[in-house]
C-alpha cells in the first residue's frame, strides 16, 4: 500500500472519530433531549463544520488518488521504455547470433574452397612436352601454357580463344578437371547472395570480397570464360553483382574487347 492511500485512510478515520467524539461529548454533558436540542440550534454550525471537513476529506482523497494515477502512468511509461530497451537488445543480440552462424558456415565454405583448389592436379603426358602440376599452377598452366592445338601451335586458353573463338571453351581438352572447383565457388556467392542472416546487400558485398580476394590471377581469368557459358549463366549474374573482376588483369584476356561481355558491375561496385 501506498502513502498516498494510508493518509486517505488516516483522514477519513479523523473525520469519523471527530464526529463520535463530538458526539460522546453532547451526550455525557447534557443528557435531556430539551437541552440537546437547544445545544443543536445553537451550535448548529458545528454539524456545517463536520460537513465541511467530510467534503474536504473527500476533495483530498480525490487529488491524493489523481496524484497516485499519475504515478502509476509514469511508472507505466517507464515499464514501456524499458521494454522498447529489451526489445532492442534483443535485435541486436538476434543480429549477432545470425551473424555468427551466418560465418561459421561462410568460412567453412571458403575452407572446403581452398582444400579444393589445393587438391586440383593436372597431368599432361601428351604431346611433345608433358607437365604436371598441383594447385592453382594448374590455372596457371592451362592458361598460358598447355597446348591445346599441335597444327597451329597454340598453347593456353587465352590465345585458344584468340583465334578458335569464345565458344571453343567447352571443347577445350580436360577442362573438366575444373568442374568441383566452379561448382563450388558458385555455391559460396550464392549462399552470400541468398542467406536469411544477412541483413543489408553491403554487408552481402563485404562477404562477397573476401571470396573475390582468394582468387588468383589465372583463377579470375578463368572464371571469365567458364562463366560465359550458356549452363553457368546465374553464375555470370552474381559476379556482375559483386564485381568479381574487379582486379582481373585485362591485358591476358583473349582479347580486351572480351570486357564488354559483361556488365559494368562485374568490374566495379556502385
């Protein structure tokens, strides 16, 4: 109980006791209806006075209760505010939890990525000059030096595509040897692209560049042709979005006009 309430009680419980006091004392000291008659016309102000005292009890109890209500209402706006704060640590602790998850699953992915690409191998016992090679030397050697056309004496796919043209790609001989390998870093920028647990698109290209920055040279390259292909088109639109070749080496395209193959975006973030 309030204090407000316990002088509420306290005053109405003056007021009542006043009264029977009052009334005690008419009735030991004159004990004849007459006279206590007569006491009542003469001191008829004193039961205006009683009256007055009951109302003014009454208006004290009302503005003892207004002042309670308004306690009770900043109490309540206070309950408010405190819960709009909870709700808001809750968000921010929900976002951060989300965050979590959401790159416990990133990083393993671009861990499966490199023990994929640390795996690739590549040997070539063919032709007049066999190689083998591990890693992303095989990006670099089917780039630039493998050969690819005995006739004409064309080694690496950037010159292949030079002159056989961009759909040769596929006919390539052991591209295949790349297929986990795109497959899989597809599926990276696509779970970036799409992930629930990411709030904004710049944090999507946040993630998207740590990916791009684990890419070589002669990986970029390649990627530049293996997405140009008609099945790998979802591919093509996510390293537009993300500007994926941002720091290719444009002068070891097939051709710098290849460029134009391309979105603006896959070169440069708006």
């Amino acid at each position: 109980m309030d204090k407000y309430s316990v002088w509420s009680i306290l005053l109405v419980l003056f007021v009542f006791l006043l009264f029977f006091a009052s009334l005690g004392f008419v009735c030991t000291h004159w004990p004849c209806w007459t006279i206590r008659g007569t006491f009542g016309d003469s001191f008829g102000a004193l039961n205006a006075l009683f009256s007055g005292l009951a109302f003014a009890g009454l208006i004290v109890t009302l503005i003892m209760q207004k002042d309670e209500l308004s306690m009770q209402r900043e109490e309540l706006d206070e309950a408010k505010q405190e819960l709009r704060q909870q709700s808001i640590e809750f968000k921010k602790q929900n976002k951060t939890l989300n965050l979590q998850r959401f790159e416990n699953t990133f990083f393993n992915m671009l861990n499966l990525q490199e023990t994929i690409t640390r795996n690739l191998h590549y040997d070539c016992p063919d032709g007049g000059d066999p190689f083998e090679c591990d890693g992303r030397m095989v990006f670099n050697k089917f780039y630039t030096y493998k050969m690819l056309d005995f006739e004409e004496n064309i080694r690496g796919i950037g010159l292949y595509l030079q002159r056989k043209g961009l759909h040769q790609y596929s006919r390539v001989p052991d591209i295949e040897v790349f297929d986990h390998y795109f497959r899989h870093l597809y599926r990276i920028f696509k779970f970036v692209n799409e992930s629930p647990l990411i709030e904004t698109e710049e944090e999507r290209y946040d993630y998207a560049c740590i990916v791009r920055s684990q890419l070589s040279e002669y990986e970029l390259l390649m990627l530049f042709y293996n997405s140009l292909q008609e099945e790998n088109v979802k591919f093509k639109t996510l390293i537009e979005k993300f500007a994926v070749f941002n720091n290719i080496r444009r002068e070891k395209l097939a051709s710098r006009d290849n460029v134009q193959l391309y979105d603006e975006g896959a070169f440069c973030h708006d």
